[in-house]
C-alpha cells in the first residue's frame, strides 16, 4: 500500500531495489523506472526510452547513467537526456529517502 504525506508517495524500499539495478513503478498511466546505483543513490525517470520506447526497467546501470536494452541508447539517470551522439530526453521525478523508503514527489504527476 502507498502512504501519501504532503505531496511525497512511498513507492517503496531502497532495500527492494539491487544495487544497480531497477524496479518499474506503475501510479496511474504513468510507467516510472526507480534506479538504485552502488553508492545507494535513487533516481526515477519515465520507463521509456526516447528513442524506441524501450524500457529503460530493464537496461544496464552505470557510471550514473542507464543503457536501454532494445538499441543501446545511454540516458542520463540524474536529467534523462540521452548521450554521446544520440538526442531526446525522458522526464524525470523528484524522489527522496526517508528512513530506508522511496518517497515520490506527485507534484509532476498531477
């Protein structure tokens, strides 16, 4: 069940999510993809890739980016642009630890 305080939704724990490694969200429509990378830093974006819609859920973590598993496109996991050569961008959420949980701010969601 998610707890709602103020604007900020738990969506989980940090303790659900591997070590570089991902877990896909669902609030709604909206698909989210919550990284978790070795230094237990946490960052949300859009579950989609901007080039083919892949889902980013799945892709390699690294060097604070995630490489999307369809076409090998490397998003940017702190503002969801692309990198290297490739262009586009997908929308990324505030996200904040609150003892061990993952608090989402639904500000951008509404």
């Amino acid at each position: 069940m998610n707890v709602v305080t103020d604007n900020w939704i738990e969506i989980g724990q940090l303790e659900d999510i591997p070590r570089q490694g991902a877990r896909r969200v669902e609030i709604g429509d909206m698909k989210l993809a919550v990284f978790r990378t070795a230094e237990d830093q946490v960052f949300a974006l859009e579950d989609r890739c901007p080039h083919k819609a892949g889902p980013l859920s799945q892709g390699i973590i690294h060097d604070g980016c995630v490489t999307c598993p369809l076409h090998n496109w490397v998003i940017s996991l702190s503002d969801g642009t692309a990198q290297g050569a490739d262009k586009g961008q997908v929308a990324t959420f505030d996200l904040r630890m609150d003892s061990g949980h993952i608090l989402l701010n639904m500000s951008a969601l509404l």
